[in-house]
C-alpha cells in the first residue's frame, strides 16, 4: 500500500450516514494535508457503495482489526453506532493512531476512562466529533466570552428542540441504553450543552429530570436540566426529539452583551447576534460582530484543528479532559434526573452506579416518568 509522503493517511470505521456525509466532505477538503486510504464496515452493500463514492485507492476491510494490522493508518475516523466507539478507539490508540471519533465518544465515565488509559500508554489522542465548537462564529464568542469582552456570564439558555419520528427509532442500535447510551441527552442536545461548557467553562452543579413521552425506547425522549457554573451563572438546558418546530438555541446574557446561536444542525457567522446592553458604546459592541472569515460550524472545521495540532505536536481539541466534561455533564443530568437530587461536578467516580452507565443501573426498571 504506498500513499503520497508529507500526508497522514487515514481511514473510516463505520461507512453510514455521518461518515459518508460528514467525514468524506471533511477529508476531500484537507486532501493537501490527509489521504482517505481504507475503509471498514460489516455492511458488504455499505462498504462498496461508500468506496465507490470515495473514489480510488480506498481498500475496504470488514474488521477494524484487520483494517489496523494491513493499513496501520496514522488517523482514524470513527462513524460507527455509540457501543462500538469504545473498543473502536481503543484498538486504533493501540495501533497508534490518532482518533477523530463521533459523539457520543463512549458510553460511561468508565467507558472513558479506559480511552484515557489507552492514550497514555499509546502517545496518540481520542478526540470526540463536536463540530459545533469550530465554526468562526463559535471560535470568536468563545474568545469574547472567556476574555471578559462580554461582562460575567450570568444567565444562559441551551435549547436542543429537534423532531425525530418512529421510522427514526425503527433502527434498532436507536433508544436503547445498551447501544445508544441514552435519548436526546447523549444523542442530540449533547452538542449544544457541549458548546454551552465550551464558552462557559467549568459547570459545577446540575438538578434534572427526564421522561420518555412519546417514543417506543428504553431512554429518554426529552430532558430538562438546571446548571450553575464554577464562575456562578445559571442555565436552563433542554434536550428534546419530540418538538415539531426544530431549533438549536444557545444564549448566553453576560453583563454587557447578550450572545444568542439560533440554527438547526450548523452554523455560520450570521447565526450569532450580539446585543449590547443599554451601557455599552455601539462602536464596542459593533467590534464583536467581526468573526473573520465565515467558517461554517462542520467535521471539516474540526478535522481542520486536529491537523494543525498534530502538526504543532500538541494534544488535540476535543480530546482529554475537554471530551470527558461533556460526557460527565451527560452522566450527572441522568443521575440528578433518576435520584431526585442535584449532582456536583467531580462526585460520579468508580463504585458510583452512574459511573458505569448513564441509566445508573436503572435503566431497565424506569417507568419513563420521574424518578428510577
Ligand atoms: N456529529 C453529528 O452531527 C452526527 C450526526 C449523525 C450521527 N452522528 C453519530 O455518528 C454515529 C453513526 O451514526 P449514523 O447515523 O452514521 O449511523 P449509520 O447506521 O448510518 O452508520 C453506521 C455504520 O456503521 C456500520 N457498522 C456497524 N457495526 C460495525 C462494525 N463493527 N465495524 C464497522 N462498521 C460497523 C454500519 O454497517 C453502518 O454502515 C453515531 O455515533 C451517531 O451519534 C453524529
């Protein structure tokens, strides 16, 4: 297998919808910097079809193992159901790879926590896929928000309102707790909860409650939180696949400037509009619209920033601790949700059921209404 010097040579693991949409778009972009040059899936139809959309020079495999042992790729990017994600990343790790894997990166805490073993008796990093955060409008009122441009961060509100049908959970990996990890919490709000700590910073307290209304599914088909953060704000987080009007919504109300994201599954610069508040001179606040060159929020952005970082020898973003927050925020709505009562960041260690599995052990017993 030769491929051409000076690029990292990469590969897909799962050829689905997110991987033929998302990764193949990413990968022709930064075709100057990596080259796509095998694929796996146990879908034979699925794995031609792909290779076929990819063009030449992509070898499919049936297995990740077999896929690691011909190849050994230098980056690999994960689309697979959430289940597979753990043992998936460990095996590439192990075969020093570097990771790009879709959200949710792992089931549970433990789950990560076995990830974090793997990296550090590797040297290659797992990042998780939250594109969300790599769009210019994001990189900028991450910037303004966390240099104090804005004033302190005092109220926010993150809306995940999506519509999913019964088609969409006729999939079988789909609503279940073994295979999916969870309902909207893990599946879909998960990337704007995620921007929301991004641009927020430490969270420290979460209260919750979750129900499944609608969907034949083990998890939950909407949720609701209340976060306070390390630096004091308050936020409102709604996680829904049951809302016929779909938006995503994060707004942050800092003391000089409310910061408001309204979009759907992506944005770019004109999806963030900044409102000074009565005090603040409008040539400071006309300063905060200048995001530079649009860049729309995708897995190209992201892949974008995982090259640069390999490229400059340094752990990527999206990976370490900034992956394990995010999915420790999952695991302490589920627990604060299933007991009743508020849960602090750094409490839901080893020997906690909700360390093990984001359901806490309850899962199979949860009526779908209130608490487990
Ligand atoms: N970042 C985003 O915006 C976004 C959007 C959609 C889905 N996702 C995530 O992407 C992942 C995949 O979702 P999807 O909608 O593409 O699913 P999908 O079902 O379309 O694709 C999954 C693929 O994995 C293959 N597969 C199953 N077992 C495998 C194995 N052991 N080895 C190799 N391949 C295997 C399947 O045959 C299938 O082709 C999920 O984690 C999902 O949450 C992310």
């Amino acid at each position: 297998m030769t491929s051409s010097p000076g690029r990292r040579r990469a590969a897909v693991v799962g050829t689905g919808a997110i991987v033929s949409g998302g990764h193949l778009p990413a990968l022709r972009a930064h075709t100057d910097r990596v080259e796509l040059v095998a694929a796996v899936d146990v879908d034979p139809g699925r794995l031609d079809a792909f290779r076929t959309e990819a063009g030449e020079g992509v070898t499919g495999f049936s297995t990740t193992e077999a896929m690691l042992a011909a190849v050994r790729p230098d980056l690999v990017l994960i689309g697979t159901p959430p289940s597979l994600h753990r043992e998936q990343t460990v095996a590439a790790l192990k075969a020093g790879a570097w990771v790009l894997c879709e959200k949710p990166l792992c089931l549970s805490l433990a789950e990560y926590d076995e990830i974090a073993a793997a990296e550090a008796a590797s040297g290659a990093y797992a990042s998780v896929i939250f594109q969300h955060r790599y769009g210019s409008g994001a990189v900028r009122a991450r910037e303004l928000i966390r240099g104090g441009e804005l004033g302190a961060p005092l109220v926010a509100h993150c809306q995940t309102t999506w519509h999913r049908d019964a088609g969409y959970y006729s999939v079988p990996w789909r609503g279940r707790w073994a295979t999916e990890g969870g309902g909207p919490t893990t599946g879909h709000g998960i990337h704007q909860y995620d921007l929301l700590l991004h641009l927020l910073g430490e969270w420290e307290e979460v209260q919750a409650m979750a129900a499944r209304l609608v969907h034949d599914t083990e998890s939950e088909d909407v949720s609701t939180a209340l976060v306070r953060f390390a630096g004091g704000a308050l936020a409102t987080v709604v996680n829904s696949v049951l809302s016929p009007d779909e938006v995503s919504r994060v707004r942050v109300d800092c003391a000089d400037a409310t910061v408001e994201l309204t979009h759907l599954y992506g944005h770019t610069n004109d999806d963030w509009v900044y409102t000074p508040a009565p005090h603040v001179p409008q040539e400071r606040a006309a300063a905060w619209r200048e995001a530079g060159e649009d860049v729309p929020s995708s897995h190209t952005a992201q892949l974008g920033f995982v090259l640069d970082a390999w490229d400059a020898g340094v752990r990527p973003p999206g990976s370490g601790r900034e992956a394990r927050s995010t999915l420790e925020f999952a695991a302490a709505l589920y627990k604060a949700a299933f007991t009743g009562r508020a849960v602090r960041a750094g409490e839901i260690r080893p020997g906690d059921p909700f360390y093990e599995a984001m359901h806490g052990g309850v899962g199979e017993t949860w009526s779908g209404v209130g608490r487990a």
